[in-house]
C-alpha cells in the first residue's frame, strides 16, 4: 500500500518470524523496515493516514489500531466485542457475525 505523499510502501511480511507491518522507501534505495513487533494474533492490510505518519490496522482479536510509523508506538483505536473492525469502507464478516467498522454502528 503507497503512502499518500509516495514515499513509502506499506505492506506485510512474516520475514522476522512474526506476521508484521513493514514499510520500505518507494525510491528503491531506502531498506525495507520492521513498524510493528509481538504480532500475536493476525494483521489485515494497512491503510494510510493522510499525512503518511500513521497506519491503521485491524487484528483477529476485533481490534482497531493506530501505528505510528517512525517510532512503531501502536495505539488502541477501538475494539469490537461483536465482529471484526475493518479499516475498509465494505462489510467483512465471519459467518453470521455483525460487522464492526468506523462506518458501520456498533
């Protein structure tokens, strides 16, 4: 996933032994970088802040998080006893559970 500003690529990797979040330089010279670590539970895609400081990710555990990229700080956002927290706009569900996301009521 492309930041905004096109200056970084935001993706994930189970390289470290753990399924992270690592971002690399999209001018092909800046090296690839580990932004979150203690992956105990599964991560879904990322997605951008506007300001391309932060990532915001939801886990298996029905958690929304905040990552701040330069220092790999994680916050918790927000989190769904009912069904997954999705950072897209489109419903994800497993079966017959309600969806949970910052579009959907809760």
């Amino acid at each position: 996933m492309w930041s905004p500003d096109g200056k970084w690529i935001a993706y994930l990797s189970d390289q470290s032994g753990e399924y992270e979040i690592w971002v690399i330089g999209s001018d092909g010279k800046t090296a690839a970088r580990k932004v979150t670590s203690g992956g105990s539970t599964f991560r879904f895609q990322p997605l951008w802040s506007p300001d391309s400081k932060k990532l915001a990710f939801s886990d298996k555990t029905y958690t929304l998080w905040w990552c701040d990229v330069a220092t790999g700080a994680l916050t918790k956002v927000d989190h769904s006893p009912r069904g997954e927290v999705t950072t897209t706009s489109g419903p994800r569900t497993r079966a017959g559970s309600p969806t949970a996301s910052p579009t959907a009521p809760t």
